[in-house]
C-alpha cells in the first residue's frame, strides 16, 4: 500500500496510520483515566480502612480492569446491534485481557524486582500465599467455565445462567476482600491527584475532591472506550485483517498499561503484594464480569485463536498456583509469563 493511502485512505477515508494515531489518543485517555481512578480508589480504601489486599485486589484491580472492561461491554453491545465487527472487537478484548495478566504482566513484575536486586534489594517478591492461591484458583475454575461455554453450543439460557453465577462468584470473592482486616502501617504513598492540581496541601484529601476525581476518571474512560472499539473495528476492516486477532492482541496491552504500570511502582516500594494481588484481582475480575457480558450479549462461540489463548492462560496461571509453595515469589515463577507469550505469538501464526 502506497504511503499517501496509508495517511489518507481511499477517496478521504481515514488511512491506517490515523486509525494508529487515534488509538493511540484513546490508549493515552483511557491511562490517564484509569491511573486517576485508582488514585481516588486506593484513597477511597484508606479512608474505610480497607485492608491492603481488598485495595489492591479489589479496588485497584478493578480500577485498572475497567478500560478492558468498557471495551467489552461496547463491543458486545455494538456487536449486538450493529456490525459483527464490534463484537469480533469484544470477545478478543474478553479474552486478551486475562492473557496479558497471567503472561506478560507477570514477565514485566519480574523485570522490575530484577532492577531492584541490582540496586542491592532482594529480588524475590515477599507474598501472602494463601491469599494468591486463592485468587489463581478461582480465577482457573470460573476461566475453565468461560472457556468451555465457548466450545459448547450452550444456549441462551444456559449462558444467561452462567452469567449470573460468574457475578455473583465475584460478588462473594469482593465481600470477602471487604472484610479482611487493614494492616494499620499500610497507607497511600501519593496524595490526590486533583487535590495536588488544585494546590490543596491536606494530608488526607476531602471526600468530595475524591468522588469528583472519580466520576471525572469514569467519564473520561468510557468516552475513550468507546471510541477505542469504534475505531479497532475501522482499521480491522480497513486492513483486512482479523478484528478477533486484532482485539487480542492489541485492547489489552492499550487497556492493561495501568495494572504494569502500578505494579512497577508498587514493586520499586516494597509493596509486594498489593503488586501481585492487583493483578491477580484483575484477572479474576476480567473472567467474572466482561465474560459474563459476552455470555449475555453474543452465542459466545470461540475460535481457534481465543482457544488457543486460552491454552496459553490456563497454562502460565496454574504453573503459578503450583509454585506458589510458600510466601516467596521467585524470578522463575514471574519471568515464565514472558516465554509463554512468545509461545503464543508463535501459536498464533499457526490457527489463523
């Protein structure tokens, strides 16, 4: 393809490369709101006491999942109305998701604590096994489910009911987080964002600048969703490629930024487990609520390159379930993500 088709497309249509650029405006919006929804989480925590698990599980966790989520649920509920293409966009975002968390998240986690052994700390990661056991193993049974209603030809009210029981699985999995008990060292390390721009120097941020920063988030993160499916959809028909691939593989790393991105700090700060537990909740959460859309609002059918993304899932989560033998993450367990990716990028070539 010449280069002015690339820049403008045929007969003023908008070329490849400005389908890449406002992806990449949409990415940037949905990163921005994401870090300030979790910011405004993490002092939602602190100010109900929340224990350090359930913030970074739970509050951050869905924070960070919620732009993947968006992208699910306007795919879906496109696809349900409009073109195929939206819901293509939709079910590889579903899947993307918990790939990118249980792979190459894990791989990047492990890179941060190997930049913190060369500056004299201890590389492994200092863990509450019980508490990530549990989350792989739930996230593994209801993955199992998601993934076997896609080889099924389950119908509506099968998937309906699937549906809500992933809900409510998650709805029991959030309670429990909400009631575990807060460790009393346990604090935010960054003030509000808002209340930093607005120059307010309070050690504790007012509750309305916290409720104003996160209604503003969601709304910034929702817009940028949107247009973010609309747009994938356009240069998946305009490239003639795979709008299915093309959701796989480039939603989650455009939605998932904000979870390495916390995690990299929160490891850097010692805070290993909420480091760890952010994205565990966020893989739970990712199987729970966007798969229970994809349930409602499409016959949830998988082709071979979700399925064969969901080898790849259920592979890395449970190699971690397995060698999480005691309170101590390893280089080995975290950099095993990073080949089990390239293990799929090459499977991948194979069943498209």
């Amino acid at each position: 393809m010449a280069l002015p088709a690339l820049l403008a497309g045929d007969r003023g249509k908008p070329g490849l490369l400005q389908h890449l650029l406002l992806l990449l405006v949409c990415t940037v919006a949905m990163l921005v709101s994401s870090e300030l929804f979790t910011n405004a989480a993490e002092w939602t925590g602190e100010r109900f006491g929340l224990a350090e698990a359930a913030v970074g599980s739970l509050l951050a966790g869905v924070g960070a999942a919620l732009p993947e989520t968006l992208i699910s649920a306007f795919g879906m509920i496109g696809g349900y109305r409009g073109p195929a293409l939206y819901r293509e966009v939709g079910i590889g975002a579903i899947v993307g998701a918990p790939l990118l968390l249980s792979t190459l998240s894990l791989f990047i986690v492990g890179l941060a604590a190997l930049a913190r052994r060369s500056r004299g700390s201890e590389a492994a990661l200092r863990v509450a096994r019980g508490g990530l056991r549990w989350d792989l193993g739930l996230f593994l049974a209801l993955f199992g489910v998601v993934l076997g209603l896609g080889l099924s030809s389950a119908g509506r009210l099968v998937r309906a009911g699937a549906a809500v029981g992933l809900l409510l699985a998650y709805a029991a999995y959030a309670r429990g987080m909400l009631q575990m008990a807060r460790d009393p060292q346990a604090g935010v390390a960054q003030g509000l964002r808002l209340g930093r721009l607005l120059g307010h120097r309070e050690a504790r941020p007012k509750t309305h600048l916290t409720l104003v920063q996160l209604v503003f988030s969601l709304g910034l993160m929702l817009l940028a969703a949107r247009q973010f499916v609309a747009v994938l959809a356009r240069l998946a028909a305009a490239s003639s490629l795979r709008a299915d691939v093309l959701s796989l593989i480039l939603s989650p790393f455009a939605a998932e930024l904000p979870e390495n991105f916390n995690a990299i700090i929160w490891v850097r700060r010692r805070r290993d487990y909420l480091a760890i537990s952010n994205l565990t909740g966020g893989m739970v959460f990712q199987t729970c609520v966007p798969a229970a859309l994809g349930l409602i609002w499409s016959p949830w059918r998988l082709g071979a390159p979700e399925l064969w993304a969901g080898a790849v899932i259920v592979a890395s989560a449970a190699w971690l379930w397995w060698r999480l033998g005691d309170d101590r993450l390893g280089l080995l367990e975290l950099l095993f993500g990073g080949g089990a990716y390239v293990v799929f990028l090459l499977g991948l070539r194979m069943v498209v």
